[in-house]
C-alpha cells in the first residue's frame, strides 16, 4: 500500500475540529475513498491509580495529559502500513478503557485534537495541518451543550473547569500552535465550502499543502 496521506485537524475544544472531520470523511468515502478517523482525544494518558476526586481536576487543557510518544509510534506504524492497537478513552472515568480496538491503516488518515499542532515531533507524519478556528465564546457554548448531552458533565463542572484551564491553556498552547497550519477554517463543523476545498484537493491526489 501506498504511503497514507495524514491530516491533522486541530483547534479549541468546541471549535467543530470532530464535526468537520466526520463531514470530510463523508464526502470522501461518497466518492469510495477509504478513510481513517483518529481522535487525539484517545491519547490521553490513563488514570488508573488516580482517585476519582483527583482525577476530576487533573489539567486536561496542557500537552502533558497526552501520551504523544504513542501517537508517534502509532502514527509511524500506520504510515509503514502496519496495524495498530488504538487506544480508547473514557471522558465519564477520566480513564483508559481496559481494551482497545486493532485498527489497520487506510489511504487517508484524519487525526483530530486540541494539541497536534502544538507538537512538533509530529510534523513529519503530517501531510496537511488544519486549524479550526471559533470563537472562544462559540466554542463554550457549543461544549456546555455537547458535554452536558453527552459526557456526564453538570452545567457548572463545564463552567469551572473552563475558567481553570480550557480558556487559560488555550491562550498559551492551541492559539499559539495556528501559526503551524496549512490551512485555517473559520466556523468549523458546517463549513461546507471548507469541506468541499479540502476533499476536493485529496480527490484530485494531491498529498502536501506546499
Ligand atoms: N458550525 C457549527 N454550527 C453549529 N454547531 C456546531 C458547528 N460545529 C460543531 N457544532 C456542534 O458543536 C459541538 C462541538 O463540536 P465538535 O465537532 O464536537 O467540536 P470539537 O471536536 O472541536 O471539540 C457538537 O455538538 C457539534 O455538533
Ligand atoms: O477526561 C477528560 C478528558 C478531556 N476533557 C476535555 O476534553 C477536551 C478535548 O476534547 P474535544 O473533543 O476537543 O472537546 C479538552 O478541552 C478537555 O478539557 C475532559 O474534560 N475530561
């Protein structure tokens, strides 16, 4: 198999990096291209031998909460055309799941995380560096919703936690981390002609934004 085209799809939490990245994906696979969803998200380090009370204030918001060296050698396997074991996250324990899922590589890779572009180690696997970028007070919003619906979360532990270290974090790391991007999508999840440009682009075999 051919080397896989990997495109890294960052931006705030909230900003609509997931939504963008499951349209993308749509659209290719209309047009029968077999694509691969990651989410950095699933990197996140295990808190097994954390107590629950602990684990509700840890810093989710700094690089540190991630096993990026694992991406790295995951990211690396997948481009030599090697299977994976890919790690599942549980944002109700705050924890790994205990198992994880076999994954094999595909022509085009879709990663999709807060601190990609904060990590230069991991350029080289990237063909194509994307920012989502909203607004801080969308982004909120849109969180305090989804988190609410569907990660467990009371309308005042989303609020807090923001105030702590969502905002502060994305101030110093995810802002910062734009200016490494090919490409930046205002908006996010529903930005259709964003969709359109950047799947065309794949469509026509094109690999690198140079
Ligand atoms: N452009 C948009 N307009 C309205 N809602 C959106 C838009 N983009 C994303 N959303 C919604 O906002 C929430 C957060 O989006 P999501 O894609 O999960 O963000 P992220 O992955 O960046 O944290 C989701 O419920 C999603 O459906
Ligand atoms: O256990 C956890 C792990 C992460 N979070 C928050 O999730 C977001 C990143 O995910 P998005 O899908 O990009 O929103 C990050 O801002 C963490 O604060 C969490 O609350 N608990």
């Amino acid at each position: 198999m051919q080397k896989p085209i990997i495109l890294a799809i960052s931006g705030a939490s909230g900003s609509g990096k997931s939504l963008f990245t499951q349209n993308l994906a749509l659209k290719l696979r209309q047009h029968e291209r077999e694509v691969l969803v990651l989410q950095e998200d699933h990197y996140y380090k295990a808190q097994d031998h954390v107590e629950m009370e602990e684990r509700v204030s840890t810093n989710y918001d700094h690089p540190d909460a991630f096993e990026h060296d694992l991406l790295n050698q995951q990211l690396q396997e997948l481009n030599a055309g090697n299977s994976i074991e890919y790690p599942r996250y549980c944002y109700v324990t705050h924890t790994r799941l205990p198992d994880f899922e076999v994954i094999s590589p595909a022509p085009i890779i879709i990663l999709e995380g807060i601190m990609l572009l904060t990590q230069i180690q991991l350029f080289d696997q990237f063909d194509i560096k994307v920012f989502v970028d909203t607004p801080l007070d969308v982004c909120l919003m849109r969180r305090m919703l989804r988190d609410t619906q569907e990660r467990g979360r009371s309308i005042s532990s989303v609020a807090k936690q923001y105030e702590a270290t969502v905002k502060p974090m994305y101030h110093k790391f995810i802002e910062p981390s734009k200016t490494f991007a090919d490409l930046i999508v205002p908006h996010g999840g529903e930005n259709l002609l964003a969709v359109d440009v950047v799947s065309s682009y794949l469509l026509e075999g094109k690999s690198k934004i140079a």
